[in-house]
C-alpha cells in the first residue's frame, strides 16, 4: 500500500489557492527548495527542469516545488523565481507556499508536509542559506499517493524517474478508461 498525501492548502505563485483537489486526475512531482538556496536548490530545480523539458506539455502531469521559507519567498518572490527558471508561464507547474497574500504560516506547516513526502527539511543556522534539505523528488499518483522517491542530486536517479513515468501514466489513462466504460 502507497502512502498517500495527507490534505494541504498552498498558496501558488499566481496567488490562487492550490489544494490536493488541484491535481486529482494526474500526477505530480513534488520537491521542496527555497529562492535564495545557495546549496543544492539550483541543481535540483536543473534535474527538475529535465523531467519538465520531456512531459511538460502532457496534461496528465504537474509540478509542485514547495517553499520551505515562506518568510522571504513571498509571492512575488516565486513569480519572479518561476520567470528565472523560465518556466513563468507554465499552466502546470506550481510554486507553492504555506503563506497566503504574503503572510507566512507556522513554518511547521511546510516541514510537516515535507516529512509526509517522506523528504527531509527543516530550519538549520548552520545550513547554506539557513536550511537543510535533501533534495528528493516525490513522485505522487493521480489518487494521492505517493508512488516514488528520487535523489535529485544523482543523475541516476532522475533518470529512472524519467523511466518509471510512462507506467504511471499508462495506468493514469487506463483507470479513466475504466471510468469512462462504467
């Protein structure tokens, strides 16, 4: 049995709210960075940028980067990192925060997240930049459930990533064609 991911409420860098209903019916990959990383966000968002470069114009998959810094990365702040990225007006990759209108939440929020994605990331003085993550990408189903985890720093593994996509997808299409027989 899959994990699956418990219930949220983001705010993405459009200001509309995102919740997990935003992407019954596909999947998504999900990561955790925060704009000003100088560790490992750039290449992880590089790797990230490789899997959007193959499916991102396919409708049945989605990108959700979470700020694990809702205090600096407003809004504005991931608009501006989303054009950066040059992936600014992409329908299909969110940039999301646990702050609402630019006003931050618990952070406790993001890093409980972060854990049920079964990722690590939390607040670290002695961190670049003041946090420390692991860079994993979650591979979540169209139901919710987490269906793989990835280290974005290994090559390797954004490769099989890139790999094991089309079966998801491939099951994706064939529980609405179920649907649609019923």
């Amino acid at each position: 049995m899959f994990s699956k991911v418990p219930a949220f409420r983001l705010t993405d860098q459009n200001g509309q709210v995102i919740t997990n209903q935003t992407f019954a019916g596909r999947a998504y990959v999900a990561d955790f960075f925060f704009a000003t990383c100088p560790g490992i966000c750039p290449k992880m968002q590089g790797e990230l940028l490789k899997v959007y470069a193959k499916y991102g114009k396919d409708p049945r998959l989605a990108f959700l980067s979470h700020t694990i810094d809702p205090a600096h990365d407003s809004i504005p702040v991931l608009r501006d990192y989303a054009e950066r990225l040059g992936v600014g007006g992409a329908r299909n990759w969110y940039f999301a925060t646990t702050g609402a209108h630019g006003v931050p939440t618990a952070k406790d929020t993001v890093f409980q997240l972060a854990r049920a994605y079964f990722t690590a990331a939390e607040p670290d003085k002695a961190a670049p930049g003041g946090f420390a993550h692991n860079g994993t990408f979650a591979l979540v189903d169209d139901q919710g459930h987490i269906r793989g985890l990835y280290d974005s720093l290994n090559p390797k593994e954004v490769e099989r990533l890139l790999a094991e996509l089309p079966t998801l997808l491939a099951e994706i299409d064939s529980r609405k064609q179920a649907v649609a027989r019923q």
